[in-house]
C-alpha cells in the first residue's frame, strides 16, 4: 500500500506540471492562415482532402511551429503530375518558386507568397502494397510578420 501511494504521488509530481506546460504551450493557428490553407487549389483527382488547423505544441512561440496548417490529400495520380500541377496553378494565385527540374524531379517544392510557405511533398510511406499516394501541403506564415 505504501508503494503504491509513493508511485501516485511521484506520477502526479511529474504529470501535472508536464500537462501544464504542454496546454500553456497549445497554439492555435491564425484566422488569416486558415483562410489562406482554404484558398489552396484542391488536387482535382483527389479522393480525399483534409485541412488540419488543430492547435499544436510550439515552445518557442515567435516561429512558425505554431502558426501553420497542414493539408493532406490522396491520389493516385504520379507526383510528376502533382508537381506540374500546383506549379502552375499556385503561380496563377500569386504563390511563386524557385524550383526548377535539372535532370531529375524534386522531391519537395516550396510556393512562397507575402511572408508564407507552403511545402509540398509526397507523405512518407511506413508500408507498401497502397495504389494511392498521399501527400502533403505544409503552409506556415512567420508570426512575426503581419498575414497579408
């Protein structure tokens, strides 16, 4: 009885205040922001799109950790199609980049537009044998800069 009383009292002096500083922690990303990830084109052969705003541990509350969204979509479309695809239609809503294709395709490309990023990338795989793909878009603004 006694050890179990000690192993509360150790797990409550330990948990409580690591809970504390994780919710003190929680950012929530900006209305601009979110506006800005639902004004993304959708990948037209999508078959599934999802915007996480949710709010997201950020110790250091100046950088972009806390002030981004993440979309993630699934296709079986080729990421070469992909690419091609949001080259063109985020350089048609003002998103510019630098990425240009040498000899092989890029296995990222960064749109930047105002003081944001959004990362475009194939999701990493944990197992095969999935026809579809997914992926991400990252969008991240710098906190320190007003959201244009």
């Amino acid at each position: 009885m006694k050890f179990l009383l000690t192993l509360t009292i150790v797990f409550v002096v330990f948990t409580v205040p690591l809970y504390i500083f994780v919710q003190k922690n929680l950012v929530t990303p900006d209305k601009s922001l979110v506006a800005i990830a639902q004004n993304i084109p959708r990948y037209p052969n999508a078959s599934s799109w999802e915007i996480n705003t949710a709010k997201k541990f950020c110790i250091d509350k100046l950088s972009k950790c806390g002030n981004s969204a993440d979309i993630t979509f699934t296709t079986s479309d080729s990421w070469n199609i992909i690419y091609d695809y949001y080259r063109s239609s985020m350089g048609n809503d003002r998103w510019g980049t630098n990425s240009t294709i040498f000899t092989t395709m890029p296995t990222s490309i960064i749109f930047i537009r105002d003081n944001c990023e959004a990362d475009l990338a194939p999701a990493h795989k944990l197992f095969g044998g999935n026809e579809k793909q997914k992926y991400t878009l990252q969008i991240s603004c710098d906190s320190t800069q007003p959201i244009l």
